[in-house]
C-alpha cells in the first residue's frame, strides 16, 4: 500500500477549462466523450437520468479495482453530476436502495467525516457532494424497480455488456476534496472504503494462507478436502474465551492448549503415538 501525498489538490475548480479532464485518470475516450455531453447540456437547466440506462445522449464507462454493480451506479451518478451545468436540477432513477440511503447520508450536513470514511466507495461519494455545493445543483433521487418494464432501466445489460469492453478509468487522486492524503493500493487505485477494514481483510487472508501451509495440518488436508471443512466455527473456536478474563494465565493456558491440539503437539498426543509404535 502506498501513501499519495495531494499538497497539489487542485480544488476542483469548477470554472477552469480542464475541470473534466482534472477528475479522471485513465481512458481518454470516456473522458473525451463526457466533455462533449457536457456541451450539449451547456443550455438546459432540468435533467431526467436513468443510471441503468438514460435516452440519448447515453454514456457509458468501465470502473476497475473492486467493481461492484452499486459502484457503477455510484459512477454513473458522478458523470451525470460533472455533466450538468452549474445551478441545474436532477432527477435521478435507480433501482438501488443502496445508493439511495447512501446518498442521503453523504449529503447530510449532520454526517461527520469519519462515519464517510467508513463508507465504501466513499471517495466517489465525497466528490459528488463537493460537486453538488460548488455546482449549486438540485439533486433528487427515485426508486424504480429493477427491471421492471422501465424502458429506459431495461436498457442496463446492453449498456454493461458494451461496458465490459472499455478500458477503465479512476478518479484522479489529487482532486479529491478536503484530503491531505490518499492511501494507493498496489499501484493500481486509490482505496475507497473504510482502510482499518481494508487492512484487517487483507491480513485476515495472509493469515489464513499461512494456516493452510501449515505442515501440521497436512494429514487433516490430505484427508478431507478444504471445502469440507466449516471455516467459520474453526475460527469462532479459536477466538473463543472460557474465561471471563481478557487476559490472564488462566486465559494463556487454554489458548496454548488449543493451539497446541490444533498443531497435534499434546504431550498426551505424543504419548499415545509411542505407545502405539512399542505394540507394533
């Protein structure tokens, strides 16, 4: 994980010129594309969007790095956001409650910034709501039922399917509002969901890589197939306390009989094995 430093936030200045380009990094086209939409807004005020699908102009962009259908919701939201004239009104059809509450929540002045952080996709999220002060936009979102004869949120799979085609591109890093920082994952994106949960996860998988590879276990692996085995209350049994104690000896000394029934290193285990070999 890297550390990208934004002492050069350039603020999303709205009226420069380079305001599209500024807030995408990656394909060009789509970039490109979502300027042009821009222009031919240029003289409308009130806007209808379906984010499965709107009637022309429709656009449509590929998302990497943890894509996810609520995500290209979320983007889908954000290129309509950075289309729009200043001072305009949306109105904005999904069929996802998520984004709906979400939105609610980002945009409520109350919501502090750490409960954001926790959110995902909280990097987009913090942009649109930037954008919607500094643009003086109106936004209102509907619920419509997936799928539902809606001729224009029908339009989804053709739109993802063409989608999944594209290169894609990631929100610039240094426009990011009110960020001094911004933690940069393999090289590859910024991490746009809450970072302790984010590191547990992924030392939560290092450990277990480590717990399969464990020479001890081998004869349980070689016997049983991993899928057999119920994960969760193996991990339930080895975090749970007997003791009312969050640490003592008491606690110590069963946490080391575990561990060392789970590794068959007992001195009971021991025993029997060399009794077994004197009979044999």
């Amino acid at each position: 994980m890297e550390i990208f430093n934004n002492s050069n936030n350039l603020n999303l200045n709205i009226s420069s010129s380079f305001f599209i380009n500024n807030i995408f990094v990656g394909n060009r086209d789509l970039i490109i594309q979502l300027l042009e939409i821009a222009k031919q807004f240029l003289l409308q005020k009130n806007f209808i969007f379906y984010t499965d699908g709107l009637p022309p102009p429709s656009y449509k962009g590929a998302i990497s790095f943890n894509p996810s259908s609520t995500k290209a919701e979320i983007y889908a939201l954000l290129t309509a956001i950075i289309a729009v004239p200043d001072e305009s009104e949306l109105d904005v059809f999904t069929d996802s409650l998520n984004v709906i509450h979400t939105f609610h929540v980002i945009t409520n002045k109350l919501t502090f910034t750490r409960r954001i952080l926790k959110c995902n996709n909280h990097l987009v999220w913090r942009l649109i709501d930037n954008l919607i002060k500094k643009k003086s936009l109106i936004v209102r979102l509907h619920k419509v039922k997936a799928h539902s004869n809606d001729f224009w949120n029908d339009m989804a799979d053709d739109l993802a399917n063409a989608a999944h085609q594209l290169a894609p591109y990631e929100i610039n890093p240094t426009t990011l509002p009110d960020s001094l920082m911004t933690p940069i994952w393999a090289s590859i994106a910024p991490i746009d969901r809450d970072i302790r949960k984010f590191c547990h996860n992924l030392t939560d998988v290092y450990t277990f890589d480590q717990f399969l590879g464990n020479p001890s276990l081998s004869p349980i692996f070689d016997r049983f197939p991993i899928s057999s085995i119920h994960w969760s209350l193996t991990r339930s049994w080895l975090h749970y306390n007997s003791t009312p104690d969050v640490c003592s000896s008491a606690k110590s000394s069963h946490n080391a009989f575990k561990i060392k029934a789970l590794n068959h290193i007992l001195p009971v285990v021991t025993s029997s094995q060399n009794i077994i070999l004197t009979f044999t």
